[in-house]
C-alpha cells in the first residue's frame, strides 16, 4: 500500500520564521508541534491496552527531551578522563541512542 502526502505552506513558514528571533521562532515551533501531535497522542491512548491504566497515562504529548543528559554525561565524562573529542562524541552518541556506558571504564588518560 502507497500513501502520498502533499505539503504546502513551507516557503511561507520558512519566511514567517526568519523575521522571528531564534527563541520566538523555537516557541512557535514547540507550540505548533505539540498542538499537532496531541490527536496521535489521542489515538495512542485509546489502542494503549488497560491492566492498571499506566500505560494509557504514561502516552503524553512533550517537546522535551526524553532522559535528557545521558549522552552529555557520557561525552564529559570520556572528556573529563583524557579521552579524545571523537572517543567522547561515539560514547555519546550511543548513550543517546539508549547503549550502555560499559566500555567507558577503557577510555582515559594515556600514559607511557
């Protein structure tokens, strides 16, 4: 099964955006996306299976990070310890990425 989807709108979207500052244009944007997501959000809910009601409860509509900080604890940790800027942005990425740190232990300071 093929679905296409047709979007208009950008150019002027794109225009609107760059007479705002940074912050404004990323508020906008946050609000847009949240008001846009909630009716997923809803249908989420209403296939989410009830035992207790958790899950039901726990399907919310966030423009934030989820766990945010694994990958900067990580990346700064690798840094704090000696490892070099690529070692720390691997370790990083797969922190984001939901990976363990196990390995960290053997990123440090080098000695001859």
């Amino acid at each position: 099964m093929r679905t296409t989807v047709t979007l208009e709108g950008f150019k002027e979207l794109d225009a609107a955006l760059a007479d705002m500052t940074k912050a404004v244009a990323k508020q906008v944007m946050r609000r847009a996306l949240a008001k846009a997501a909630e009716p997923m959000a809803e249908l989420a809910r209403g296939f989410a299976p009830v035992d207790d009601g958790h899950l039901k409860g726990s399907i919310i509509v966030s423009t934030k990070l989820a766990g945010g900080g694994a990958g900067k604890k990580a990346f700064g940790k690798v840094m704090s310890s000696g490892g070099t800027r690529g070692e720390a942005v691997a370790v990083a990425r797969d922190a984001n990425r939901g990976q363990s740190l196990v390995g960290l232990a053997g990123y440090g300071r080098r000695t001859r």
